[in-house]
C-alpha cells in the first residue's frame, strides 16, 4: 500500500487484529522508528485512535517534560517577585 498523507501522518497498510488482540506493526513503520523485536510499545488513546511509542523514547520524553516543568516553576516564581 502506497503511503497517503493525513491528518495523522502516513498509513503505511492495514493489519487485521487476532482473536488475542494481537497486531502486526508494518514493516515500513518497523523500519522508520528502528523498533526490534520484543521492544516494549507504550499504547495512548486519543478519542477513538490509539497511539504507540516506543518504551525507550517516551522515558525520554518525560525526563524532558519534568525538565521543562521545572523550567517553567522557575520562570513563574521570577514572574511572581517582579
């Protein structure tokens, strides 16, 4: 399947769910993200889609987003002795 710009991004195919809710991840995606086999996935919904990520990027990004929590405390207590 030809991938088709979205709102989401690319679709790169169609992968039927088994009766275990099994999935396969698209050889295209695999390759794209670099995941391996047995890689943990952290799954999201928003609305009706569900979004996947790697284990190892979301750590990550939530040392980034504590980062930038702290950042923004800091800028309000400055903010505040003005």
């Amino acid at each position: 399947m030809k991938s088709m710009n979205g709102h989401f991004g690319h679709a790169f195919g169609i992968s039927p769910m088994g009766e275990r809710g099994q999935v396969v991840i698209p050889k295209r995606i695999r390759e794209l993200l670099n995941l391996r086999t047995k890689e943990d996935l952290i799954f999201f919904c928003q609305g009706k889609a569900i979004i996947a990520m790697p284990a190892s990027k979301f750590q990550g990004l939530a040392k980034a987003m504590v980062n930038h929590t702290k950042d923004i405390e800091k800028m309000a207590k400055r903010m505040k002795k003005k």
